[in-house]
C-alpha cells in the first residue's frame, strides 16, 4: 500500500484561481465584444472581443462547469495554458471567474478555425 497515494491535498478553490491567475471579476470590465460569434468551440459561442487597455484584439471562450471538481480541473488546465508562451499553440492572455462561468482570454487567431483550413486547403 502507498499511503502517499491514497492521501488527497485539501487546497481550497479560492487558492487554485490565485495560483493560476483567474480574476473573481465580469470579463465585461475589460473587454469589448466585436462582432458577432465567430465559431463555436465545443459546446460555447468564441466571440472576437477587444481589449482597450493594450488596444488588441482576442478571442473569448467560456465554460461553466457543474461541479466543484470540474471547477478545480478546468482551473488547473487554465493554470497550465497560462504557463506556456509558445509561436505554436494559442496562448491564454486571461482568465476570469464571474457568475459561476469561467471566461479565457486567448490568443485570436486572425486566420480562423484550423479544422476548416485543414479541409478546404487544396490538395
């Protein structure tokens, strides 16, 4: 037996937002909406939106999750993407926790949905 194992950490929902940098505030505070939605992204409308305090353009995704544990697990994924800066994935710019939904504020993609790149590229 590996008792190590088999112990959980109790690690409040309050200290997991704080370590992956979600803001307890409505994305509506820092973002314009542009537009309307430009695909969707599982089961949520990605919205292209602007942010005026660096005069960017973005693109908005949200989640609301049904349970404590999803809480924690989208939270913890939403850490791990905020850590990684990298020329080939879409980089997380924010996240916020607001009315029970968490938004990401991600890297927009000026192109559009690779899926329907892949399939209408010639060849």
């Amino acid at each position: 037996s590996y008792p190590l194992l088999a112990c959980k950490l109790k690690v409040s929902i309050g200290e997991i937002l704080a370590a992956a940098d979600v803001k307890l505030d409505s994305p509506a505070a820092h973002l314009r909406v542009v537009g309307g939605p430009l695909n969707r992204g599982g089961h949520t409308p990605i919205h292209k939106v602007l942010k005026p305090s660096d005069g960017l353009h973005y693109a908005t995704k949200s989640a609301a999750p049904k349970n404590e544990m999803e809480k924690q697990e989208l939270v913890r994924q939403i850490g791990t993407m905020r850590s990684v800066n990298s020329d080939y994935i879409v980089n997380c710019s924010d996240a916020y926790e607001f009315k029970g939904r968490l938004y990401l504020v991600l890297e927009l993609m000026e192109a559009g949905d690779l899926a329907k790149m892949i399939i209408d590229r010639p060849g």
